[in-house]
C-alpha cells in the first residue's frame, strides 16, 4: 500500500555517467510490514529527452522489501526526476531527484614526455576531489594517483608496460571517462620497483619486453586473468 525513498534520492554525478548509488524503493503493506517479492515499477518522467534511463524499468522487492534500479545520467546539466510505483496501485509513487554536473575534462599531461615510473600531472577540470576516485589511463595502462588539487589536477605515478612512442592519457571518474590527450612515452629498461602489496596490469604480450623484477629476497604474486 506504500513506497518510501530508502537511499540513493538527491544525488549528482557526471552527465552521461551512471550514479554512484542505485535508486531503492521499499514496499510496504498497511501495517508498515516491508513486502518481499513486491513489483515495483520505475519510470523516467524527466530527463529522457536527453538520455537518462534506468538499468532496468521493473525490479522485484527482496526480503527487506526493497527494489533497486541504476540510473545512467543524460546528457544535459539538469535536473532528472524518477518515479517508483507499483502497477496495481498506480497512485502510490515515490519520486527521486537527480542533478547531472558537467562531466570531467583532460586538457594537459605535464610533461607530454614520460617513463615508466615517472611523476606527471593531468591538469584538467571536473576530477572527483576524492583521489582515489580518479583512475588515470595511458593507453590501458592503468596510473597510480598520489595527490589531487581540487578537481583541476592530479598528480600521478606513470606505469610499466605502456606502448612505446605515443600515447593517449584519460581519466576515469566513476564511470565517465574524459577526452584523450596525445602524449609521448619513452621505454625503460629499469627494473620494476613495486611496494608492499602494490600490484600491476600487464598484458600478455607486454611481459616478456617490459616487465624486469627486482630480486634482492622479494616474491611476488603473479596471477593469470582471462
């Protein structure tokens, strides 16, 4: 006989970017029981103009009563409204509230030339001040962030095994990826220093080029992934 909002109402994210919660919406009978195996149903009434959807229109309620849909944001800096309802009772509604902000932008990796191991900084705009919530790329090589400036930079370890010559630089910021910008690496022969419990990504073809260890009375994990 009723929905109520759980979590995931009043977010914002990246325009174009998938919430960072999903949208929860519990079911419940006259006696404020949460229903199980409920039908809920979740329809975009603004916003779809311009690209929000939902993961999925219909979500069964689990054992707290509750369903869960995930909303990609569209495309345009406003405010998308979502509604929760169950069929048989159209008039029981809960409505949730999402605001898209402008999504990230790279515009500089300094120095545009690099080496594994390297320390550069991506300038740009609209990071997650959260640093740890950025993943910087070059090519599929996956950077290591160790500090960020607001949203406007980052500053980042460059990582073993990039192709050779030139490469592009993105950031991944939530689900949202920036634009490409064109940079330069020069391959090492310098052996490999991880820290304690630090891992890497490599592909297959890379190991035997790329990746030299350092001995010394170290081990490593090495863990094939297909």
């Amino acid at each position: 006989t009723a929905l109520s909002i759980k979590d995931g109402n009043d977010q914002s994210g990246p325009a174009g970017g998938l919430l960072a919660q999903p949208l929860r919406a519990t079911a419940s009978d006259g006696k404020e029981t949460p229903v199980p195996g409920a039908v809920v149903r979740f329809r975009v009434t603004r916003g779809a103009q311009t690209g929000t959807t939902l993961t999925d229109t219909i979500a069964v309620a689990g054992f707290d009563g509750t369903a869960t849909v995930g909303l990609r944001l569209g495309t345009a800096l406003d405010t998308s409204i979502v509604e929760a309802f169950l069929s048989d009772r159209p008039s029981v509604v809960a409505r949730f509230r999402a605001v898209a902000t402008p999504p990230p932008r790279l515009d500089a990796v300094v120095p545009a030339s690099f080496a594994a191991g390297d320390t550069v900084r991506l300038r740009g705009q609209f990071f997650n001040a959260t640093a740890a919530a950025n993943v910087p790329f070059f090519g599929s090589a996956k950077g290591r962030v160790v500090r960020g400036d607001a949203d406007t930079s980052l500053t980042v370890v460059v990582p073993p095994c990039v192709s050779a010559g030139a490469v592009t630089a993105r950031v991944l910021v939530g689900s949202v990826a920036t634009n490409g910008v064109a940079s330069t690496f020069a391959p090492s022969s310098g052996i490999l220093a991880l820290r304690p419990l630090e891992g890497i990504t490599v592909s297959g073809t890379e190991l035997g080029s790329c990746l030299q260890l350092a001995g010394g009375g170290a081990s490593y994990l090495l863990v094939p992934q297909s």
